[in-house]
C-alpha cells in the first residue's frame, strides 16, 4: 500500500502541475489569437487584458491530495525492539 500511495500521490501533484500550466497557456494562446485576428484586419492593436486570476481550486485541491497521499506513503519511525 505504501508503494501505490507514493506513486498515486506523485501522479496527482505532477497533474495538478499539468493542469495549471494548460490553463494558464490557453489563456495566454486565445489572447494571441485574439491580437492577431485584430492585425490581419488592418485595425490598429488593441490591447487585450489578460484575465489572469491564477489557478482554479481544483489545482490547489488535488496538490494537497497528492501531498498528503505521497507523505502517507512513507513508513514513520518504529520503534527498534531490543534484543
């Protein structure tokens, strides 16, 4: 079980990961879309504002998911029996 708990945790944060980094570069691709759709009409630049609120809480949810499942995965100390 230890095992499957590292590697399920690890799994969620490196997808969390994924996630916020699709997000954030989908907002910033249909901006640049948004921008160069203007300039091919002739029409000077406008300025696009980017709303960038940052990741959802589903990013932050699953982050601590998968820390929590990773630490668990970990055996804690036991005590050493005396011989």
């Amino acid at each position: 079980m230890n095992n499957t708990n590292k590697i399920l945790g690890a799994a969620l944060m490196l997808g969390s990961v994924g996630l916020a980094t699709i997000e954030r570069i989908s907002v910033r691709l249909s901006a640049a879309i948004v921008e160069a759709g203007y300039a091919s009409g002739g029409n000077p630049r406008e300025i696009v504002s980017l709303n960038d609120n940052g990741s959802g809480l589903l990013v932050y949810f699953l982050f601590f998911i998968g820390f929590v499942l990773l630490v668990s995965g970990f055996p804690g100390s036991y005590r050493r029996r005396e011989k």
